[in-house]
C-alpha cells in the first residue's frame, strides 16, 4: 500500500484505477463532495484539472475514472464523460514515464555507443553526446 497523498484542500483520496506504468487515476475530496480528480506518478499527485490544456467548455473534471497504458485516462466531469489523451512527451523522456531525470540519464548512459536503441532522442542512429545534452536540456 502506498499513501498518495490528498490534493490542496481536500481530506481524502480515492484510487480507481492504476496501469502497467504504476500511474494511478481516483479523486480527491472534502466530505465525500466537491471532488477533484487526480493523476498520481513518480510520488506525485497532480489535479487533472491544472493539467489539461483544451478548454473543456466551463467543464470541472470530478474524476479519473481509468487510465490506460498509452495515459489516456476517462473522467467525469461536470459536462459528462470524457477522454483524456497525453500530448507528446519531451525528447529527453527515453523511459517514457512523462518525466526527463535521473532514470533517463541513467538510461543514456547504459545505452551509450548502441544502435537502435530508445535513449537515441535524436533519432540518428546511435546514442552518444547529443542524446545526453537532450536529456540535459529537458531535464524537469
């Protein structure tokens, strides 16, 4: 069991739904009302409504419903069901985990000098230099 913690003003949170990824999808609330749902990944709990980036018509996100392998994650929101897709991650993410640290520079240097390899961000065709300055570069 892990605790995931409970968004900013909220006193407690539900899981729903966890992928292969260990990126874990619920709701957090205050009462069993008002409820903010959230994405959890690498110890962080995020409200999916400071993330999402299209204008959802006025629309408040309640809850992660379920998240796939790919991160598209179903919630409900105050306009009825939705379906959530990622946009695309930073070069520097070889681990493809929406983060660029350590496991990714990590990643680059175990890989160092192969070919055909996913710590090649540059795509051409062998991780080196310019993959490790990419990583660098996208570092959050």
């Amino acid at each position: 069991m892990i605790d995931l913690g409970v968004l900013p003003g909220k006193d407690q949170s539900i899981a729903l739904d966890v992928n292969d990824l260990d990126q874990v999808v619920g709701y957090s609330s205050s009462g069993g009302t008002l409820l903010r749902a959230f994405l959890w990944q690498n110890g962080v709990l995020y409200d999916l409504n400071d993330l999402v980036i299209t204008d959802l018509g006025g629309a408040t996100i309640g809850a992660a419903i379920a998240i796939n392998n790919d991160g598209w994650i179903v919630v409900g929101t105050t306009a009825g069901r939705m379906l959530l897709k990622p946009v695309g991650s930073a070069p520097g993410d070889v681990d493809n985990d929406c983060t660029v640290g350590i496991q990714d520079f990590l990643m680059v240097l175990t890989e160092w000098g192969k070919t055909n390899s996913p710590a090649d961000t540059n795509d051409d065709g062998l991780v080196g230099i310019l993959d490790f300055l990419q990583v660098l570069k996208d570092w959050s």
